[in-house]
C-alpha cells in the first residue's frame, strides 16, 4: 500500500480504540469525561463550557432554559445535540424541534433563535473561538468557560 494510505479497516481499528474516551485540550487520549457528569457542574443557562476539543473545534456542553437572541454565524455552521429536554431552533422560515438525542445543524449565515420552555442540557460542536451570540453580541454574549 502506498505511503500514508489508510485502509478503512485501520481507520476502524483506530476509532474503536478510542471508543470510551475523549482527548483532552492537549490532544491526549487518556481522559474520559462524562457528558452527564459534565452537565451536573453547570449551574447557570445559556453559559457554554469546554468538554474537550477536536482539532479546531469544541465540544461544548451548555445547559438552556427561555429565549436565547436572534444571531447568525456568518462563518461556520453550528450543531445541537439534545442530551436531554425540549430545544426548539426558530428559524425565519421555520421552527426545528428537538428532543432527546436528536441533532441539528445550523448552516452558517442562517439567522436562529434556541428556545427552551424547560431546562435543556445539550453539546455544541464548533470551530474554537466560536461566540455564543454570534453577530448579534450583547448581554447574553459570554466567554467559554472551562470545566474543572
């Protein structure tokens, strides 16, 4: 096989090996987190924290309750997985409903608005520097916050 060619069967062997576990910020596969033990840190809505990262993206946990504000991200797209509770994604043309394990995508540019009637705890996958509010700013813009 030519230098640096992958089989898929290599590519399988290597993802099943790090089933169970999550790199760690330094890019270590040797930290397993919890999303639900992640989750039961976080106090306030609406404030994302660090789970790990990915190359160039985060994987962020964030608990949601009420109305969150209008925002696009002209750049790069943003995806919701519901972990657990009711999110609903108005969008202009359109609401998107999401429950349990349910995932969405947000192409970037599409002008959004996450609501939650009761409290949601979800993950977020993003390019890293990603802003909460994305164009919009404001009070709700808040910095991302490491778990500990």
């Amino acid at each position: 096989m030519p230098r640096g060619r992958v089989t898929i069967r290599d590519a399988a062997t290597r993802a099943m090996n790090l089933v169970g576990s999550v790199a760690t910020l330094g890019g270590m596969a040797d930290d397993v987190r919890n999303i639900h033990d992640a989750l039961s840190t976080i106090s306030e809505h609406w404030q994302p924290h660090r789970l790990t990262s990915v190359n160039d993206y985060d994987v962020k946990v964030v608990k949601l309750q009420g109305e969150f504000v209008w925002h696009t991200h002209p750049d790069t797209d943003e995806l919701f997985l519901v972990i657990s509770g009711e999110l609903t994604i108005q969008l202009r043309d359109r609401d998107v409903v999401l429950g349990p394990n349910d995932v969405f995508v947000v192409p970037r540019g599409v002008e959004h608005c996450p609501k939650a009637a009761d409290e949601v705890q979800a993950l977020l996958f993003e390019p890293t520097g990603t802003i909460n509010t994305g164009d919009a700013g404001g009070e709700m813009t808040s910095e991302l916050q490491e778990l500990g």
